[in-house]
C-alpha cells in the first residue's frame, strides 16, 4: 500500500495540532516506522491576541467577588500598535473619593469630585494676616514709634500671656445662660470669696453680663464682699416676679461692682432664708436666664437641701472649693462622690477644683498629694494663695489685690469658661 502524501501544515495551525495528524497516520498504516521530524510552529503574536479576544467575545459579565455584576467591558484594538486598552462602561458601586488635605492643596493636589460647601471655612478661605501685631506698651512700644513701625519686636511673654488668658474668658458662649454653682460640704473654707473672685475676674473681660446669686439658705454673705447699691434680696425678686420684664426692671434687684459684676443677695433674715426653697430658685433662674450669659450660684453647706437640687439639675459646670487642711479635703472629696452617687457624674468629670492654701493647717500637710487626689477625678485644679485682702472676710477690690491672687482668680475663670465653651 502507499504511503499517504504529507501535507504541510499551514501556518495558522499550532504544533499540536501537526502532532495529531502525526498519530492519526501511523494509526492508518499500521506501521511503527520513525516519522521524518517536524519542523516546530510557534505562533504569530497576532494570533494569540486575536484567540484572546474571541474567547472575550462568549463572556456575558464578570462576576467580581465581594461586588455585585458589573457589565463587560468594551474592549478597543487600536490598529497602530496592536495593543488593548479596557474602558468600563458602568461600575455597580463607586468608591468614595478622599479630599485632599490642607498640605495636599498647598501642593497643588485638587479632588476629582465636587467638593460639598462643609469645605469652605474661613480659615481657608481668609489670609491669616503675617503682620505681628504692634506692641501694647513699654520700651518694644516706644521703639516701635521711634521707627515708624520698621521695628515691631512685639508685646513680651507677659502681655501675651495676659491676652491669652483674655481670649478664653471672654469667649463666646452659645445658647441660653450658663448655670455654675460653687459649693462644698465644708463651711469656712472660702466659698463665697471665691465665687467672689471668679465673678470679678469674668466680668472684667467679658463682654455679656455676668451675675453671682446668693443661694445659701443659712444667710449668706456673698453681698457683703461688695458695696452694696440696694437691699432687696432674692426674696424680692420672688415676690415681684411677674413685674419683672425687662433688664432695667431686674436691675433694681442686683447690686452692681465695679467690675461690671451683679449680685443678687440673699435674705438677712435667717427665718426668711430658710424658707427660700426648689420653687423660689427656679423662679430666679427663669428671669436671670433672660438677661445674663453666666450665672454663678454661691451654694450653702446643705447638699440635701431642695436649693441644691435646683442648682445641680441647672448646672452646666461647677466648681468645688476645698482648704489645704485633712479634713477640708476629705469633705470636698467626699462632695464628689456624693454628686456620683446621685446622677451628677457627668458634673464631677468636668468639674474644678479650687484649691484655698489660705486656710488653717495648710502648712501642716503635703498640698501635692491633696492635689494628684483631686486631679484623678476632676478636670483641673486651681490654688487660690493666700492674700491679706481675702482674710478680712469684707469688701474685695480685685484690683487691690496681690498680682498672684489675680492671676489665680483669672486662671480659675478661664477653665471654667473653657469648660462651658465645649
């Protein structure tokens, strides 16, 4: 029989498929005589590329994990270079783009989505001015002057530091009144001085109005640190309530300092005092609401007292006042658990604690450990220091006082105003 013609693969076909004629042949012949070798066929580039695409052709849509079905994508050949460029022609989900921050926009990054209106802030927007600031007073003033504003060293570390503490108290603060009572389970330990020295020190800076109530039920003496303008008493204001409606009507109530300070007194009468209970304090509250931004209340020693109920339930942020002796300061820490215990924790939290070395035993104890006790639980302590014009228990000039006093007294009105601010 004759041998069957060999046929040359074509170019198109692939290596495996001339190896398959191969077999079939000898199969046909039945002989196991050693085939010539054949010639290796590699495939062109195009031929591949083109297999690729048609086998694209059959697929319908691509299931991507974790997504949902995304359709196919049209699929360019460019008939320059052969080569494929994939553009999607929907996504099921976009994923979110990431703004550029304020360093990246410095560099000149920029967002490929629009940006919503949260984006533009004044500080982004306003040029911060880079002019420092002409100096206040003293020898950096005069040189200042002398040289038509070409030398401006500045206002010094202390004049900085003045107008920083400036700036927190007199912030703004938004909202209705804000209600802090200074109270303490310990009498005698400066209560009333300091509520006294925190009202004087935020109603010389801020610009609203500032009032201090004297809420102690067992004759308080809070009016007696000024000097007093009127006589009527919270008592009054309870009894006159409906004819109250405007400020200059409140205003014959309150004794006005100096500082720009209003005090409302409480009663003289111990048997009228003790009758000053919840309900007349939450009708003080209402009208002073109207017309103030702080309202401080100096509080009695009587936690349980209803007074106390109404001032706490009010309050915004309070100041706990505690001496430098043992058991001054076991009472004031005692007055923080009992707020914990009774609903006020989110009170102790943000709480301030003002420290009074002035009284007895003081110079007995460590006041550090005092202090680290405290500052586990509250937010900030302040040290009131000793100064002759408190210890008369009279009339208070914040002016008159000692420079470190002052610094104490604003320091103190800061954090609170910081706290009321948040």
């Amino acid at each position: 029989m004759a041998e069957p013609q060999k046929k040359t693969p074509p170019r198109a076909k692939s290596a495996s498929t001339a190896k398959a004629k191969s077999t079939a042949a000898k199969s046909t012949t039945g002989k196991s005589t050693a085939a010539k070798p054949e010639p290796e066929v590699v495939t062109a580039p195009e031929v591949l590329m083109l297999d690729a695409i048609k086998s694209s052709l059959f697929v319908d849509e691509v299931v991507a994990p974790d997504q949902e079905r995304v359709s196919t994508a049209e699929i360019i050949i460019p008939t320059s270079t052969g080569e494929t460029e994939v553009v999607a022609e929907a996504r099921a989900e976009v994923e979110p783009e990431v703004m550029p921050s304020r360093r990246g926009r410095a560099r000149g990054e920029t967002s490929s989505t629009p940006e919503p209106v949260s984006m533009l802030t004044p500080d982004r927007i306003l040029e911060p001015s880079k002019k420092r600031p002409a100096p206040e007073s003293g020898f950096n003033r005069f040189l200042y002057g002398l040289t038509f504003g070409l030398i401006n060293l500045g206002d010094p570390a202390a004049v900085r530091h003045r107008k920083a503490v400036d700036a927190l108290i007199g912030a703004k603060l938004a909202g209705n009144a804000k209600f802090v009572p200074v109270l303490t389970r310990k009498g005698g330990v400066g209560k009333t001085t300091t509520t006294t020295l925190l009202g004087m020190a935020m109603a010389r800076v801020r610009e609203d109005r500032v009032i201090a109530i004297d809420a102690n039920p067992d004759r308080g003496t809070l009016a007696e640190r000024f000097t007093r303008t009127t006589e009527k008493t919270v008592r009054d204001v309870v009894n006159k309530a409906a004819a109250i409606r405007s400020f200059s009507d409140f205003s014959e109530y309150v004794s006005r300092d100096k500082t720009r300070l209003d005090v409302l007194a409480s009663d003289t009468d111990p048997f009228l005092s003790e009758a000053f209970d919840e309900s007349d304090y939450n009708v003080v509250a209402n009208i002073v609401d109207r017309f103030y931004s702080v309202v401080l209340t100096d509080c009695g020693t009587g936690i349980v007292h209803s007074v106390m109920k109404a001032t706490l339930d009010r309050a915004d942020g309070i100041v706990i006042v505690s001496g430098g002796s043992f058991d001054e300061a076991r009472l004031a820490a005692e007055t923080l658990t009992w707020l914990e215990s009774n609903g006020y924790k989110h009170l102790v939290r943000r709480a301030i604690v003002a420290l009074n070395t002035a009284t007895q035993g003081t110079n007995l104890v460590n006041v550090d450990e005092i202090e680290s006790h405290f500052r586990s639980r509250v937010r900030e302590i302040v040290r009131i220091p000793y100064d002759p014009l408190l210890a008369a228990g009279s009339y208070i000039d914040f002016d008159k006082l000692r420079p470190l006093t002052q610094e104490a007294a604003r320091t103190l009105a800061a954090l609170v105003v910081e706290g009321l601010a948040e």
